[in-house]
C-alpha cells in the first residue's frame, strides 16, 4: 500500500504531465499490470514489487480521474477494480 507522501508524488507527476506524456504513463503502468498479472499466481510478491504494481494501479486511477472529471470516490472504487483484474484475470 502507498503511503501519503508516495500519493501525492503521484498526482503530481500525472497533473504536471502533458497530454502525450499521460498516455506514456498510462501504457508503462499498463505494461507493468500485465507484467504482473502473468507472475502473481506463481510467487509472493516482494515488498519493491508490491509497491511498484500499487503504484501502478495509482497512475492509472489518476489518469482515469482526469480523463473523466471524477474524484476521490472514483478513486476508492477504481482501485480495488484495477487490482482484482491483476490478481484473477478474465
């Protein structure tokens, strides 16, 4: 899990970023998803890779947000979407 400070470093870097550099943070954190999503059933994850998948998952919550005017209610509920299609993909 993320601490506060490591939120903010977040939402900072996706509101300074351009539009392409949004789409590059998204396909990264994307790529970084799938990568995990292939390894996660086979072995524990360690605390480095923990936070990097979370981190993950919170550059794509953000991007989210910002593409569709939401907030921190979207947030909340798109967090735990994102991170069950990692731990049981379709």
């Amino acid at each position: 899990m993320l601490n506060g400070t490591e939120h903010k470093i977040i939402e900072l870097i996706v509101k300074q970023a351009a539009l392409g550099e949004r789409e590059s943070l998204k396909k990264e954190a994307e790529e970084t998803l799938s990568r995990y999503a292939a390894i996660v059933n086979f072995k524990y994850l360690d605390s480095n890779e923990e936070n990097e998948l979370n981190s993950a998952v919170e550059i794509l919550v953000r991007i989210e947000c910002l593409e569709k005017g939401k907030g921190w209610w979207y947030r909340a509920k798109r967090r735990p979407q994102i991170m069950k299609s990692v731990f049981y993909p379709v």
